[in-house]
C-alpha cells in the first residue's frame, strides 16, 4: 500500500498581530507554526492535517477572545462543530476536510494592514513510485479570491499552447 504526502509551505509569514487567537489555536494545529520574527511561519511536513483534537477549554477560551468584531471562518467553523457536541464531551474532533483554512488566510488578509496576500505551496509525493503519486500545486490567496493550479494543469497549459502553436504552422 502506497503512502501519499503533501508537503506545504506557507509564505510570507503571517505577523501575530493579525491572527486572532482561534485562527492562531486553529492554524497551529492543522500545519506546523514555527516564530519567524514578528510573525509565524507555517508549513506541513505530510500535508495539512484535515482533522484536528483540542480540549475544549483552550478552543472555548480562544473562541470567546476572538469573537469581537465580524464573523470569520474560525468563528463559523468552530461554533458549528461545537454546536454537534455534547457539553460533556472534553475532546473536540474539529473537521477541516474542506480545505476552510485557505478561508482561515483570507479573513488573516483582509484584516491585516501589510500583508496583501499569503501562498501555499505543496509537493505531491508518494513512497511509492505511483504515476499519480507526484507533483505539486501552488495557491495564491488574496482578500477577495483563492486561486491555484497543479502541475498537472501547467502541463495541461504547455500542451494546449504547444498544440496550438503547432496547428497554426
């Protein structure tokens, strides 16, 4: 059986002053944070991770000191699988399958006074050599749009301008 992995890169690191303190307890957990200066720097060594387990007390406490101000995608997320919950439970299985944290960026940028956009990088890898198993992607998220394409699609543009070019000779 074949392993596949998603090495991701996040890029600029994101000032702290921007991320509430949910998106910070959100992102930290779905990839890697690592302090680059005044900022943190994300990245996922087997991909972003689609579900994520938090005691409740610390996701309620960064609920209840991000909530000021508009809804954003962590506040939405985070209540709405809260709301499935019983109040007894101390464990949270947080669903992220979605990709939402590309969302999660958004909100970062449409608040922040000096970033104006973030990019997710990632290799697509395989332990086996898998001819579905390799390649990557590249994300550009802004404030008001997520945009990306694979590899695969890039091959996909080289062959139709290559074709095209042929066609006219």
């Amino acid at each position: 059986m074949a392993d596949y992995f998603s090495p991701t890169v996040i890029q600029p690191a994101i000032p702290a002053v921007d991320i509430t303190p949910l998106e910070r307890l959100l992102l930290s957990h779905i990839f890697y944070a690592e302090p680059d200066g005044d900022g943190l720097y994300f990245s996922a060594d087997q991909g972003p991770a689609d579900v994520i387990w938090l005691d409740r007390s610390p996701l309620e406490a960064a609920l209840a000191q991000s909530t000021a101000g508009a809804e954003s995608t962590a506040t939405a997320v985070v209540n709405r699988q809260l709301a499935q919950v019983p109040p007894g439970n101390v464990e949270i299985e947080l669903d992220f399958s979605d990709r939402c944290w590309e969302s999660i960026f958004q909100d970062i940028l449409r608040r922040s006074k000096t970033l104006r956009y973030v990019t997710a990088v990632s290799a697509f890898t395989c332990s086996k050599m898998s001819p579905d198993g390799f390649g990557g992607m590249a994300v550009l998220i802004t404030p008001t749009a997520v945009m990306g394409k694979s590899t695969s699609d890039i091959i996909e543009d080289f062959l139709a301008e290559a074709l095209s070019g042929e066609l006219q000779h």
